[in-house]
C-alpha cells in the first residue's frame, strides 16, 4: 500500500533536517518502507484539506490506504509496530523503549521548543533578552539529566529503538543552540544516530528538496 507523507514544500531551517518530516522519513527507511511526498505551503497547510489530515495545520501527516495519522511520536509508533526493526521482541524492553519515545516528545522536546521560540519567534520581544537564559538553563537541566542517565552507553536501553529515534532527532533541535556539544556523550550518541544509513537517506532526500532552485512560478522544482 502507498505511504504518503507531508513535508514542507521549502523547510524554514533550509534543509538542515530539523523539520519534522525527517524523523518520520527516518523510521520508513529503518523499516525499509518506500514512500511518496506530498510537499505543502504555509498557506496550503491551513486549508481544509490539509486541516482535515491534521486538525492542527501542521506537518507531518501520514497515509496509508485508508488510515491517516499525524503527531510524529504516533507515526513512528505505528510504523515501529508493524515492522520489525525499531522496538524489541520482549514485552519488557519493549515498553521501555515505547517509554523512551515519550519522554523525548514530552519532556525533552519541550524545552528545546521554548528555547527555539524565544530566539526566534519571540526575539524582537523586550523582554526576550532576559527570558532567554532561564530557557536555556532549562534545556540544560534535562540535558543533564539524559547524559547521566545515558552515560557510555551507546542507546538508550540495550539496542537502538524508536526511542533513539525519536530522541535523536529530538535533541537535534538543541544542537543550533550549542547547548548539545556541552554534554559530549549527548554530542556523541545523537552523531551515531546521525551516522545510520537510514538517516543518512532521509536527510538526504528532505536536502534534496530544500535546496532546489526557486522557478519563475516561485514555486521550487
Ligand atoms: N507535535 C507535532 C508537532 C508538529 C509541528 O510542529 N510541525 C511543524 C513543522 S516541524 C509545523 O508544521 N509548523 C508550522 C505551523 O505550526 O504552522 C509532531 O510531532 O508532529
């Protein structure tokens, strides 16, 4: 069955990967699931047909046949329940994994958002000068937190998972900020996700479409 997912038709980070779609297209290739792009504008995005796939205007969204899903946390899950490759056998290992994707959208990546947010959407603000390093030292208290509980280990819990997965590219975000290189196991074990061929093959396809050259129309080809 076709798989169709959504990305931006021009990414605003210019395709350095950081824009959801990537972590999505990682999990197809680490399960080896082929895929189509459907790219959209800010405009398209908010328009009924899209707001219909995604109730908030947002991308990713997520075909298949007659099942459409968006929130990545979600799209990863499914593809890592019905494929084999991205959460283990064992009951156990299993929910540990299932519990390490959770924790990096729910109490990683909302921090690092914030941090974004204030640079970027909030920075012409007064008081965005002195909001910026409470935000910051909020990032690096749970960065903390995860480089101790990572240690040297080379994955979160026993072999990579979902939830490296959905870490890594969680903590992708962080890394403009310079905030990752501060906690070099951190560093390390997001460059070994970095590294996976499978990785390798979504960033390239989200830079190949980033960095085409805009047309007449306006429109990049
Ligand atoms: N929690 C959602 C967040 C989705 C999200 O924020 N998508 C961004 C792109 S990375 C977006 O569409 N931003 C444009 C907008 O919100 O208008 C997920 O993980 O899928």
């Amino acid at each position: 069955m076709t798989i169709t997912i959504t990305a931006f038709e021009r990414s605003p980070d210019g395709g350095k990967g950081l824009a959801r779609d990537t972590r999505v297209r990682w999990a197809l290739e680490e399960v080896g699931q082929s895929y189509e792009v459907r790219l959209v504008s800010f405009q398209a995005m908010k328009e009924p047909a899209h707001m219909a796939l995604h109730p908030f205007g947002q991308i990713p969204t997520y075909e298949e046949g007659h099942l459409a899903l968006f929130e990545t946390g979600s799209i990863v899950f499914h593809l890592a329940e019905r494929h084999a490759g991205l959460l283990p056998v064992d009951a156990d290992a299993r929910a540990r994994a299932i519990t390490w994707m959770f924790a990096a959208v729910n109490t990683v990546e909302p921090p690092i958002l914030d941090l974004v947010t204030v640079k970027i959407l909030e920075g012409d603000k007064p008081w965005s000068k002195e909001r910026l390093p409470l935000v910051q030292d909020r990032v690096r208290g749970r960065l903390k937190q995860l480089s101790v509980r990572l240690g040297s280990a080379e994955w979160l819990d026993g072999e990579f998972s979902a939830g490296d997965l959905m870490m890594v590219s969680v903590l992708l975000r962080s890394r403009p900020s310079g905030l990752l290189d501060e906690y070099s196991n951190l560093a390390a074990y997001v460059a070994r996700g970095e590294a996976r061929p499978a990785y390798q093959r979504a960033f390239a396809a989200q830079l190949a479409i980033n960095t085409r050259t805009p047309q007449p129309d306006g429109h990049p080809r």
